[in-house]
C-alpha cells in the first residue's frame, strides 16, 4: 500500500501524541463544551453541526509539500505555533423524519484529551445516546470511530444501525493486515478493528452511490482511505459533508494541488480532492467539513488555479 513518507517513516498514532503534547497543553484553554451550535435546514434535513472538540496536528502532516517559508506564512493563520496546530472536529447530527444520524462518532478517549466532547456536547442539547438511529462512518481512523463503544467497551449509541463502506471494512479488518500495512497504521488497523467489530452484528457494508436513506447516497471519495467516503444530500442545490476527502478549508481550497500527510493512498486522495472541490465550485453546492473552522459550512470559489472557501 502506497504511503505518504511521514507516515511510512513511522509516526504512528503514539508518536503523534508524543509530538503534540506540548501543543495541545498550550490550547487547552479553548472550551471544551460549547453552548451553542450551528444549526440550518436542507431540503428535509435538519442538521446540527456539533463539536467534538479539536485536535492538534504538526506541521509535516498538515503542511507536508510546503516550503519553510509557506509554512511560516499558513500556520498562524490556523491559530498555531511553527509546529502545530489545531484543527476542529465537526460531526453532522441529522433529523430526517424519524431519524437521528450521527456522521462519526468522533474520538471518545482514544486519541487527544482535547477531542471527545460529543457525547458531552449532545446531552447539552437534551440528546441521549439512546434517540441516534443511524451512525454513517465516514472511515475509520480514531478520531472518527474511537467513540463507538465507551471505556468499558459498551456500544455508545445501542438503538443505532451502523454503516461504512464494504472497501473500508475489508481494508481494516484484513486478517493479515500486519503483514499487508506499514507499521506505522497497525495500531489504527487495531482501533478501526475495535470499533467495526463491536458493531458487526448491527453493521451494514455499502457501495459507492448506494443510499442510506431517501435522498442521503454515498458518494467515494477514497485516497484518505481506501474506504473512506463522503455523504451527498439532495435538495436546495445539494450538500457534500466532505469527512477527510478536504481536511482543511485554508489549506487544500489554496493549494489543491498539495497532499496531506495522514493520507493512505496520497495521489488518489489528491485527485479525488481536486475533483470534489472542482464539482462543488461548478455546481454550487453547499458543504460541511469535518475539520474546518466551525461551523464549517461553505462553498469553493475558484480563485486562480486554486479556489477560496465562503462561509455559508
């Protein structure tokens, strides 16, 4: 499997953290719970974009194509230092009739302490675990499936029907993935696994274009993983709730043609990002990412050879 050198190189989950303690001690002080959420309505779907928290990133995953110089000019503009810098976490909860779809499930304890407030953050909002009937995993990474079962291993959401991609699931839960991956994901593959198994008796493999519901289709946006997809919702012009495809509204609107550090599959993943935020300026549509600046609703404007992000 073709691997970014940042990851290949061997910075795993652990040496992550390792790298970004200092940081993430530093904008501790950001709230970890917030008292209001960005709310709007789209064709028949109500959705609450709601926190679950941040996390913080260094610079070679964030900026891994950047001169010295292009990385001193973006990072503050993120709210960081030199060497890293936050990045929200932004999970779409959907009403649509009967339903209440949660896209991810975020980080739980299983990555940065500065992560994991969904669950807080729900209640806020008179939500109990129990009301979500759907969970839609955009991949499987921690930061977007570590809260599927709590500390003591129960299934967080017990009513929810699950879903993920057929591609994300073989790639995760291969049986020799030790041997298949570098060993820089298998502490990943050993989450993914984890969380994918916990809820296998309940888990509903999809293909690309397959729909979950009435008007909510799948659409494959794969590179960041191989499984990973991104959630088209019809109505008023359309909606692309993005997961990793785009990981950052300054970033990779400004330079398209740069790849992310995390990415498993990095020129995959840089073509299927040049060819949504490509869709989404030609047609206007309206989107939701998972680590933009919250709310982190918008749309791309081409501006050049690159295009700009305007908040909705």
């Amino acid at each position: 499997m073709i691997t970014r050198d940042t990851i290949s190189d061997g910075l795993s989950r652990r040496d992550l953290l390792k790298l970004t303690a200092a940081a993430a001690a530093m904008l501790a002080s950001r709230s970890a719970v917030a008292a209001d959420f960005h709310r709007f309505k789209h064709g028949t779907f109500d959705i609450t974009v709601v926190s679950d928290g941040f996390l913080t990133l260094p610079v070679e995953i964030l900026l891994p194509d950047a001169t010295p110089e292009e990385r001193k000019a973006i990072m503050p503009r993120l709210g960081g230092s030199s060497a890293a810098a936050p990045v929200q976490a932004n999970i779409p909860l959907i009403r649509n009739g009967d339903d209440l779809i949660l896209i991810d499930t975020g980080s739980g304890n299983r990555f940065q302490a500065s992560a994991g407030k969904l669950a807080a953050n729900l209640q806020s909002l008179g939500i109990a675990p129990e009301a979500i009937t759907k969970v839609v995993f955009t991949h499987a990474h921690p930061d977007h499936s570590g809260a599927t079962t709590t500390a003591d291993g129960k299934v967080l959401y017990p009513n929810a029907q699950y879903f993920v991609s057929e591609a994300e699931w073989d790639f995760w839960t291969h049986k020799d993935f030790e041997m298949h991956m570098p060993s820089a994901l298998h502490d990943f593959a050993r989450g993914a696994q984890r969380d994918l198994f916990a809820v296998k008796d309940r888990l509903t493999l999809l293909r690309p274009d397959q729909e979950i519901i009435p008007g909510m289709r799948i659409l494959e946006t794969r590179g960041h993983t191989p499984g990973h997809v991104s959630i088209e919702l019809a109505g008023d012009g359309g909606l692309l709730i993005t997961g990793d495809a785009c990981t950052n509204d300054v970033i990779f609107f400004e330079h398209p043609a740069w790849h992310f550090g995390f990415d498993t599959e990095p020129e995959i993943a840089l073509k299927n990002r040049q060819m949504l935020l490509d869709r989404a300026a030609s047609e206007k549509l309206k989107m939701l990412g998972y680590h933009w600046t919250y709310p982190a609703v918008g749309y791309a404007e081409r501006k050049d050879a690159s295009y700009r992000f305007l908040p909705a």
